[in-house]
C-alpha cells in the first residue's frame, strides 16, 4: 500500500477554490449530456432520420461507454497522475462534444456518443480525487457539502436547457446546440484547471489491469446491442444467444479478477467486495432502481413529444415535476430520514414510488387526447419523483456500509460504473417496451407498460433492500475521508447526484 502523502501546502495555493468549481463543472457537464439529449428525439429523426432504435443508441450508448469504463479511468488516474487524466478528459469530452455537433448521420453520433462516453469515463473518475488531493478535514466536509446539491441541480436542469436551446433554435442550429453548449464550458473549464491544479505525479507501480477492463467492455456490449436491436428485429436467436454470452463474459470477468489478485497483480475490483452478499446484492439494486428511473424518465418525455406533440421545450418543462420532486424527496431523506429511520427510507422510497406510478396510470386512463395538459399527470409524476429521491440521496451510503475501509475507493467506482450500465439498460428495455406500442400508435399503452416493467423493477429492489445494512456509512466516510484525517486514497470515485 501507497504511503499517504504529505497534505498540500495551503499557504501556496491561493486558487484552491477553483478546482472546486472546476470539478462541478466537469460533472454538470456529463449530467447534462446523460439527459439533454432525451428532448432531441423529434429533431433528430427530421434531421438525421434516426428512429427507434438509433435514439436509443444516441442516448444509452454514452452511459454504456461510460459504465464500463469509470473504473479503467480511475486506475489510469493513480497511475499517470489524476491532474493529467483529468485534463485528458476534459479535452477529449469538448472535442467528442464538437464532433457530435457536426455529425453527418445517426450512424456518426452514435459513434461519437460512445466516444464521448468514454472520455467521460476517464475524465469522472479524477474530480473527488483531486478534491481529496487538496483540501482536508473541515474544508473537506465543506466541499461535500457543496458538491452533491450542485449536481442535483445539473440533473433538473438537463431536460429543460435542452428544450431550450431546441426550441430556440439559435443560429438555425437546432439539436446540435445541445451538444456545442460543452465548448465554451469545456474550453474555459480546461484553462482554469491547467493553471490552477497542482501537478502531482501518480504512482508508476500501480499496474493497470487491460484484461479485465476488456472483458467488462465485450460483456456490456453483449447485453445492450441486443436490447436495443431486439424489438425491431423481432427478437430473432442471435439476441437471446448474445444475452446468455453476456452472462458468461460477466462471470469470466469475476473469475479473472480473482485470478489477477491471487497472482499479486492489482484488479480493477478488489474480489472481496464480490464475496460480500450485501455489496453483490446492492449491486443488483442500483442497476434496477436506475435502470427503471431512467427508462421511465425517457419514456415520459417520448411520450410528451411524440405521443402529445409538445415541441423539445415543452417537453423539457414537462420533466419539472419529476425533477422537483427528487429534489423533494432527496433532501427530505439526505437531512434526516436517513439517520432517523435508517435502511427504512430505501424500502419507504420505492413505496412511494409504486404509488405515483399507481396514481399516474389511472391519470393516463382518463385521459383526453384532445384537450391534454401536462397539469393532469403531475400529481402522479411527482410523487413518483419524490420517492426516487428518497431512494437517491441514502442508497450508496447502505450499499458501501457493508464494506470495509481499504475497499472504498473500488466500491465506489463500481457502484457508479453500474449505476451508468444500468441506466444504458434501462433506456434499452424502457425504449423497446415503449415503441413496440408506439408504432402502432398507441403511445399511452406504451407508457401504461413502461409503469408496469417500472413497478416490477420496483417490487424486486424493495425485496433486495432488506439485505443490506441497518445504518448508512456517514457522507464523509463514503469518500475514503475519515474526520479530521488527511484526505488521501486511491481508486476511481464518482459523486452519486440526486
């Protein structure tokens, strides 16, 4: 193990607030393009003839790439320095961010949107690192502090800037504004970083393991590429055959992580996290409660623009409700329901959520096609909201209280890593259950399945919640940060927003 190394000189850092704002800045930027695109979905398909299957790539192809390469990023950061990984990935995400702007066709972006991903994976993973690497004990706490709610607030604001800034059209430019918004930020975030970030070197002996990241990657790509294909082409045998690979390339990879850790090589997981039944079972968890937000939040907007006709900024403000009422529900649990109540607010969150997709369904059945406003299904979208901020704001903390100090840093990363994945799959799932009743036009029937796939993902996290620990691991903790200590460690981490 790594001496820690000595707390910076904070006499000779006069700037040091700016790496806080810098690493806001980043992560805003990869929540906003893991939502803003979701509005675009009529544009492009005028624009680029992207259908079902092509929006669906556009948009859960970056989690994918991003999912299944957070982890290789943070051990590229312990190796070659996280000053320098961070700036290799701010420059590259700007510049997939510009190459997605000008793609020709739908085959172009989604190409350049998993390229974009994978930037991001070696950029993310970098932001609590150097956070770490420069501020310690009570100042620390204070960046936490702030951290976490200005992401959430990235989050809300997604959907509603991409609709503006479609709707507005600025330039004749339409959805590719969406994605030309990360230059100016991109440019300006890396000129403050180079100058105001300390060069530290990383440490050569950790060795990065190439073999495993490679099977993660074979084994993600097995499962998305038949979800999203499946339904158009009538679920022929080569989608269940590349599904069930999925499974063994998972397995392999659990298997050669062991063996690269018995061999006195470093793997990408530590393999006890693997052994331990709360971390495994929280891992399930994260990948179905994400899976079904996200997929539900893709098919309410679809349904708004294509079902409803709302144009890109309706839609936009047509996700407030839901945005509004995780930031509810998150900050009600993240105050003081979690430390009061403690592992009841997950199981009291999908709860809650059961009930506004319940209340959300009898709104969809009586509704009039005619006369449709978005204040009729608000109720249900809300509470529905509401609920997924409880869950949101204490569910890594139960998940990473089952493990132990040394292994911070790698649960965290593959928490994040499979809060992404499943979010890719769950924009798959949720996209085929929509579409395959949207083509025939009935968009409310697609989104009354979408509820019921949504409950049944509900009902299976609630059962799993009740394996995992009683108390959460304390917000600081969560960051390989003990009270008082110098802030140091390795592994990637990433910042779970609400």
């Amino acid at each position: 193990m790594r001496e820690p190394s000595p707390a910076p000189d904070r006499a000779a850092e006069p700037c040091r607030w700016l790496i806080l704002a810098v690493m806001i800045v980043a992560e805003i930027m990869d929540l906003l393009d893991a939502s803003i695109v979701n509005v675009a979905g009529p544009d492009l398909e005028k624009s680029l003839g992207a259908g079902s299957v092509g929006l669906q790539w556009v948009i859960g192809g970056y989690a994918l790439t991003l999912g299944a390469g957070l982890v290789l990023g943070g051990r590229l950061g312990d190796r070659y320095g996280r000053r320098r990984m961070f700036l290799i990935g701010l420059a590259a995400f700007t510049a997939c961010s510009l190459l997605c702007a000008v793609a020709p066709d739908i085959g172009s972006l989604i190409a350049f949107r998993l390229l974009q991903g994978a930037a991001g994976a070696v950029l993310l993973p970098q932001g609590l690192g150097l956070l770490r690497e420069n501020f310690s004990g009570p100042e620390l706490t204070k960046v936490f502090a702030i951290f976490g709610p200005v992401l959430g607030l990235g989050g809300i604001i997604g959907p509603v800037l991409g609709g503006f800034l479609i709707e507005g059209d600025f330039f004749g430019l339409g959805w590719r504004s969406v994605f030309l918004v990360n230059l100016p930020i991109g440019i300006v975030a890396l000129i403050v970083a180079a100058k105001s970030v300390p060069r530290k070197a990383g440490d050569r002996t950790v060795r990065v393991d190439t073999a495993g990241a490679a099977l993660v990657v074979i084994a993600c790509a097995l499962l998305v590429l038949p979800l999203n294909q499946g339904q158009e082409e009538g679920w022929p045998l080569w989608t269940w055959v590349s599904m069930a690979a999925s499974v063994v390339g998972f397995a392999l990879f659990a298997l050669q992580q062991r063996r690269t850790a018995a061999a006195g090589r470093e793997p990408l997981v530590t393999p006890s996290l693997l052994r331990k039944p709360a971390f495994t079972v929280g891992l399930g968890g994260i990948a179905l409660f994400f899976g079904g937000l996200v997929g539900t939040q893709l098919v309410l907007t679809l349904f708004l623009q294509i079902g409803r006709h709302f144009t890109a900024g309706e839609a936009g403000l047509g996700n407030l409700p839901l945005a509004v009422g995780t930031a509810i529900g998150g900050a009600v649990s993240g105050a003081f329901l979690a430390d009061r109540i403690g592992r009841k607010v997950l199981q009291i969150g999908p709860l809650v959520q059961l009930a506004g997709a319940a209340v959300l369904r009898s709104e969809l059945d009586g509704l009039d096609a005619a006369s449709f406003s978005i204040w009729e299904i608000v109720p249900g979208v809300a509470v529905a909201g509401v609920g997924a901020g409880m869950v949101i704001a204490a569910l890594f903390s139960f998940i990473l209280a089952a493990v132990d100090d040394d292994e911070i840093g790698s649960a965290s990363g593959v928490l994040s890593a499979v809060q992404a994945i499943g979010g890719s799959v769950g924009v798959a799932v949720f996209g085929s259950v929509f579409f395959a009743r949207a083509e025939a036009g009935d968009f409310t029937g697609g989104f009354r399945r979408a509820l019921i796939v949504q409950a049944c993902l509900l009902v299976v996290f609630l059962a799993s919640t009740f394996l995992l620990p009683r108390k959460g691991r304390p917000e600081e903790e969560q960051h390989g940060v003990t009270p008082g200590a110098t802030a140091e460690g390795s592994g990637p981490e990433r910042q779970l927003a609400g």
